[in-house]
C-alpha cells in the first residue's frame, strides 16, 4: 500500500541579508516575522563590503515552501541584498533565492550538498539554443551574475549571530 504523504511537512533553511540600509532594518524584521509567525529577533552588525549598510543572518524552521514565501516579501525592496535557502526533505528539492539590485530575484534547486541543479529539460532546451548561448545560458541557470554580487557581502558574516525562526507545522 502506497503512503499517503510522500512528502515532508517541515523543513529548515537560512535567511542571509547581506545589505540592508539602517531604516529598513525593522521593516525586514517585521517581514520575516510575519511570513515566519514568529518573533525574528535579527542582530544587525555593519557590513564590512559598504559602508554604512547592516547584515544580518537567521535560520528558520517551517512549512515547506516557506523560501518561497520569505523571498517574495523580501523582494519588495530592491535595495537589499539577500539569499534565502531551504534545505531538501524527504521528497522535495532545497532551494536558494538570491537578490541583488539591478539583477532582480534568482531561483534554483538544490542537492543535499547545496550544488545547484539543473533539470534534463531545461539542459536539453539549453542545448537545442547552440554552442554560442549554452555558455550564457549555464551561467544563468547556476546564478553565476547573482554569485559574483554577492561574494564580497557573504564574507561580512563570520562570527555573526544567527537567531533559530519557528513556525507552527501541521
């Protein structure tokens, strides 16, 4: 007999602002605890990457398919810079959502290692576009542009806080 629920109900994952200017900080705090329903609690330290900027990182527990829903809020200033992950479950691929001005929001799937996956569709259709787009177009589909932003802001968070988020499930 087959199982009712093949797919988990709760997973867990990271949310990293890379940037955030001083006023915005508590509307992001209230954001994320909104989407979260739990209080957020962010510590901002400086940025080290730009002047004058704040960071902060959390990691949350909550319904699958919560990313999805932290990003779309956080999407709302385009000021900010951020990354919002979901580890895989049982039955479902992780994720990553990163911001960055300028290049707008990007979305991929992720292996139980954190690797960027591809789809065998979306390889093929790759490949039927020529030899002179596959280049551009693996770049794209890794997040390559939204990396290379966001490199010099990921390494202001060494000794950081990080807050656990909870959110009811079930």
């Amino acid at each position: 007999m087959r199982a009712l629920n093949q797919f988990a109900d709760a997973t867990t994952g990271v949310v990293f602002v890379h940037s955030s200017p001083a006023a915005l900080c508590p509307h992001v705090e209230w954001a994320l605890s909104s989407t979260l329903e739990a209080p957020a609690n962010l510590k901002w330290t400086s940025q080290p990457a730009s002047d004058g900027l704040l960071r902060a990182t959390t990691e949350w527990y909550g319904p699958v398919g919560t990313a999805a829903r932290l990003a779309n809020v956080l999407r709302s200033w385009s000021m900010l810079r951020f990354e919002v992950t979901e580890d895989p479950s049982e039955g479902v691929d992780g994720e990553r959502y990163s911001f960055v001005p300028g290049l707008g929001l990007w979305r991929g799937s992720t292996s139980a290692n954190g690797d960027v996956v591809v789809g065998e569709m979306r390889l093929k259709a790759m490949l039927e576009g020529g030899s002179e787009r596959l280049a551009a177009e693996l770049d794209t589909a890794l997040g390559t542009a939204w990396d290379d932003a966001l490199e010099p802001f990921r390494s202001g968070g060494e000794g950081a806080e990080v807050t656990w988020l909870r959110r009811n499930v079930g």
